[in-house]
C-alpha cells in the first residue's frame, strides 16, 4: 500500500455518522490494492506438507493479504471497535461485524443507487477510470442496503456502459470470455 492509501484511515475513522463513506473507501482502497478477494472468498485450509506447491502458495498470499487488509481495517476503526475487532481471525469477520453494528438497510437508497447503475451511461471525452470508481461506489451503495451485484455482473454492468469508442474493447472481452475482475477491467480500461 502506498503513503496516500495508509494516511486514509487515520484521517476518516469509522463512526456512527460516517459507516456508509467509510465502507466506500475501505471497499475503493481493497479493490485498487486486489485485497478485496479475502471478504469474498472463504479462509482456505492450512494445506498439509505434502501439497502442490500451487496450492501453498494460494494459501500464503490469502493470508498475506488477508494480514494486510486487517491492518488497513483496524487502523480505519476507532480505539474501541478496533480492540474488538482485533482478536478476529479474517478481515471478512471483521466486516460482517461492523455491518451488523451500522448497517441499516433503506429500500430508498437501493432502489436509487440501482436506478443509477442500470442508467449510468459514460460521456465519451470523460475519465474511464472516474466513471468506473463512481460506478463502483454505487454497487457499494447497493451492497449496504441488501442487495448483491456479483462480480462478474458488475464487470458486464461497466462494460455495457462504456460509449461507442470503446466498442473494440468491449467486443474483444465478450468475444474473448476475457474473465475480469472489478480491479483488472480498471487498470485494462
């Protein structure tokens, strides 16, 4: 993580007031440092010392990762949630946590934040990458109030998005079944 991505937490720690933009920027920070993966897939297994080394070294970079994302979560929280956080094994545990202590569900942002996505149209001569952190920040928005995008949707919702001179790109992914995440399709884009 570089010094603007590790400052962030100090300077906007979690509160009762502040859930919904602490959880867009924890959200923004893990995808743009490919950390997001631990909250979406389940603690591996300690693989014994006979497996391949593949699975190994699956193993060591979730938990890497998983260190290096619990440390960016508990420096972002308060001096008591993180001392009740701290003890938690994975950074997805440490998330259901605190959207179980914040979270409260409002049919009114869904349904807007889903509007927003569905008609979310990018202007061609605009940033790519502004539209696809906005666009980001609204799947956020629905995923706050109970109602999952996968993945893989997600992706597909971007890149119906795009206007016409991203037709070759757009074309060249569908035809190609290129499997993007969120955090690849960004830096592709």
């Amino acid at each position: 993580m570089d010094t603007v991505t590790l400052s962030l937490p100090a300077a906007d720690k979690l509160t009762d007031e502040n859930y919904a933009r602490w959880k867009n920027n924890t959200n923004t920070i893990l995808i743009i440092n490919d950390f997001r993966f631990v909250l979406t897939k389940e603690h591996p297994s300690i693989p014994p010392s006979t497996a391949a080394q593949n699975v190994r070294k699956a193993y060591e970079r979730w938990t890497r990762t998983n260190e290096k994302a619990q440390a960016y979560i508990l420096a972002s929280l308060n001096e008591f949630l993180a001392k009740k956080h701290k003890p938690m094994i994975t950074s997805r545990e440490i998330i259901e946590s605190l959207r179980e202590i914040f979270e409260q569900p409002s049919m009114q942002l869904r349904h807007n934040a889903l509007k927003y996505i569905f008609n979310s149209r990018m202007t061609e001569g605009t940033s790519v990458r502004e539209h696809v952190l906005n666009m980001m920040v609204y799947f956020n928005v629905t995923e706050m109030n109970r109602s999952n995008i996968d993945e893989a949707s997600q992706v597909s919702i971007i890149l119906e998005s795009l206007p016409e001179n991203f037709l070759h790109f757009v074309s060249h992914a569908v035809l190609n079944r290129v499997d993007y995440n969120i955090t690849t399709l960004l830096n592709e884009l």
